[in-house]
C-alpha cells in the first residue's frame, strides 16, 4: 500500500517540501500544465461564443459535458486509484489529455469543427481530469512528510496563480493574430509535458497487494463512510457542494454575457482572467499566515463570506457599459479568486491531514464525486435558466446560491476554531 512519506522528529521545523526531488518535479509539471491550462480556459468559450454561436443552452451543455465526469466516473475513479501507482495514472491521464485537446485545432483546420465537438472532447478531457485529480491529491502525502502537505498545497498552489496572472494576458494578445482553435495547442503542450516529468519521480509508492484488497465497491462504501462519520467532512462538503453550484451557475454563462451582452472583446476575458490570478496569489502568499493568525475555521468562514459578496457584483456588472462592467468584473474576479484559494489551501490541507493514507484516493474521490458532481447539473440548469429568463437574471441565481454557501461555516462552531481537528498520530 502507500507509505507516507516520514515525519519530522517532534518539535522540529518540517522543512521545505522543495527539499525533496520527486516534489519538484511535480512542481515544474504542475507549472508547465496549468500555463497551458490557461489557454484553454479562454480558448474554449470563446471557441463557442465567437466561432460556433453558441446559445445559452448550448454553453450550459459543455460546461456540463467538461464536469460531468466527476459524477459519473467520480466514485470509481477513487477506488481504482488506491488500487494502482498514483503516478502511473497522472502519466496515463495527462496524455489522454493532451491527444484529446489535439483534435479541437485539426477539426477546425478541416472546416469540420462542430459543437458537439466540443462536448465529445469536454468529456474525454473530464474523465481523464477525474483521474488525475484524485491520483494528485493523494499522491502529495507520499511524496512529502505529513507536517509539508500544508506547505507543498501552498507552493503547489502558488505556481498555479503565477500561471494563471501570465498565461491568460498570453493567450489574450495572441487571439488577435492567432484563431482561438490553435491556442488549444499551449494546452495540449503542457499535459505533454507533464506526464515527462512525472515519469522521472521516484518514490516509495507500493499498491496494495491483491490479497490485501476489498471488493471495489466494498472499498467505494468504505471512503463514502469515512467522509460520512466525520462531522468536518460533511461540513465541507455541504459548504463546497452549494459554493461549486453557484458559482458553475455563474461562470457557464460568464462569458456569453461579457462577450456578446456588455460587448467587450474576446481579449477582455484575458484582463479578467489575470486580475483572478492577482486575487489567487496573493490568498496564496498569505492564506497560511492569516489561517495561523485568525484560525483555520475564522478563515473558512471569512473566505465563504467575502466570496458571497464578490460573486454578487457579476450580474452587477452585466448591466452596466463596458468600462465599467470590466472594472467591477476585475474587482470581483481578485475577491473572489482571493477567498476560494484561500479556502481550498486550508480545507484541502484538512482533508488532507484527517484521512489515513490508505483511504486518501477513495476520501478525495467521495468528496469530488458530491463537490464536482453538483457543477455538470449547475451547468444544465444555468442554460435552462438562461434560456428561459435571461442570461443576467440567471447570474442573480447563481450569486444567491454561492450566498447560501457561505451560512454552515457561519452557522457552525467549526467557523470559530484555530485548529481543526486531525488524524490521530
């Protein structure tokens, strides 16, 4: 089975997860991934707003069809992975990602591109994130000491707003002299490179072996229990669940309202993709520091209650001219992207720290399967809605449900602890 990597001797300073070679490694693929990661991010709306005339329902079809997989194959996905070498499936999955983002450019340069496209590619992509995902979060406490997961999630996750404050400014000037479909390519390019890196960590990883494994879907019930018997768990996911609803609800009709109701450029979306990142590092230079100061539940709660209050200026901005609608747009997108980083770097570590080693895949899996799950079906009902009552007013929707979201932590006694709790040692 997996052996975490060996903690600190007590009262000891645990060190730098970059101390460790299989860490950066990861680190560099995660870089290279999510700087092309950003590229697909405005390439593929905008794909379907400017070049396929995409409509409400349709928007709300491929977003579901992008996170569907976390419903379908979510479950699975975490009981398979306990079952074989984490990295081998993050190799195995940055390929089939990048094969299936290759196809968007070549369909395109045929003059064959459609949006049911899109929707095959979405899914592919989709199962293939599932797998990867899961394998990731649980690969992380193998690679370093329990007392650096903390640590390696805030380096992990400050790589990810650097490539998020560069790629997107990139990928914006580029559309002007590039067509969206060959900005795939970044993309497809940076799982690529991925999966080369990962190939040349060593650890200590050993599947269990076949006698010491359950029935897969003994094994299944075993993670949904766990997250079941732990009250901070079902907190988590009731606070995630209705937050990822919400927000899914928002951004599968953000960029038909900015592009074709405000009438900004496609090269806009880039301005509002980096002001997030502006939002994201700086929740991840200083989510640690603040989540020691004021507490890891103080700061749950205050990320779900400032996220509220940011999601809220989206339908705002939707009525309003195009400088101005950008400007509080940014606004909105620093906030908000400021409180989910914020939030996630402590919850994950949480989960993290709370979950034996070897029920770390099916634990990740149970809760993806219910958080990510929800956002296929927020997708649906965001094009049913839009279709229905307009895309600004569905915005109000989804604000109200990201409101929502942020009252079990208000609620809760959990929202006023330093500390959560943690497995036993």
């Amino acid at each position: 089975m997996s052996t975490p990597a060996s903690p600190p001797a007590p009262g000891r300073d645990p060190g730098s997860p970059l101390r460790h070679p299989g860490f950066r490694l990861l680190l560099a693929g995660q870089a290279l991934s999510q700087f092309g990661f950003q590229f697909e991010l405005l390439a593929m709306p905008v794909i379907a707003v400017t070049l396929l005339h995409a409509t409400e329902a349709e928007m709300g079809y491929l977003n579901a069809a992008n996170t569907a997989a976390f419903l379908l194959v979510g479950l699975l996905a975490g009981g398979w992975v306990d079952r074989m070498r984490k990295r081998r499936v993050m190799i195995v999955a940055d390929w089939v990602r990048a094969l299936a983002i290759c196809a968007i450019p070549v369909l395109w340069a045929t003059g064959v591109l459609h949006i049911w496209h899109l929707y095959v590619i979405a899914g592919v992509v989709g199962v293939a994130t599932v797998f990867f995902d899961v394998g990731y979060q649980s690969y992380l406490p193998i690679l370093v000491p329990s007392a650096q997961v903390g640590r390696a999630n805030g380096v992990l996750e400050g790589v990810a707003q650097v490539a998020r404050l560069g790629g997107p400014g990139v990928a914006g000037g580029l559309l002007a002299v590039i067509a969206a479909p060959f900005l795939m390519l970044a993309n497809a390019i940076g799982f690529a490179l991925s999966a080369f890196l990962l190939g040349f960590i060593r650890d200590d990883e050993v599947p269990a072996p076949a006698s010491e494994r359950q029935n897969l879907f003994v094994e299944i019930r075993e993670g949904i229990a766990f997250v079941a018997s732990q009250p901070l768990l079902r907190l988590l996911v009731t606070t995630t669940g209705l937050s990822n609803l919400g927000s899914t609800i928002v951004f599968t009709l953000l960029t038909l309202v900015v592009l074709r109701d405000v009438g900004a450029p496609p090269a806009m979306l880039g301005v509002l993709f980096t002001a997030g990142a502006v939002g994201g590092i700086i929740g991840s230079l200083l989510a640690a520091r603040l989540a020691e100061r004021l507490g890891e539940g103080v700061m749950l709660r205050l990320s779900m209650a400032l996220a509220a209050v940011a999601t809220a200026l989206f339908p705002v901005a939707a009525g309003l001219d195009v400088t101005r609608a950008i400007v509080v747009l940014s606004v909105a997108e620093v906030v908000l992207s400021f409180c989910v980083v914020s939030y996630n770097m402590v919850q994950v570590t949480a989960r993290q720290r709370l979950c034996p080693p070897r029920l770390l895949g099916r634990m990740n899996a149970s809760i993806r399967f219910v958080v990510w799950g929800i956002m296929p079906l927020g997708a649906l009902l965001a094009g049913g809605l839009g279709s229905l009552i307009g895309a600004r007013e569905t915005l109000w929707v989804g604000a109200l449900v990201q409101a929502l979201s942020a009252l079990p932590f208000l609620l809760s006694a959990y929202g006023s602890r330093r500390e959560l709790p943690r497995a036993p040692e």
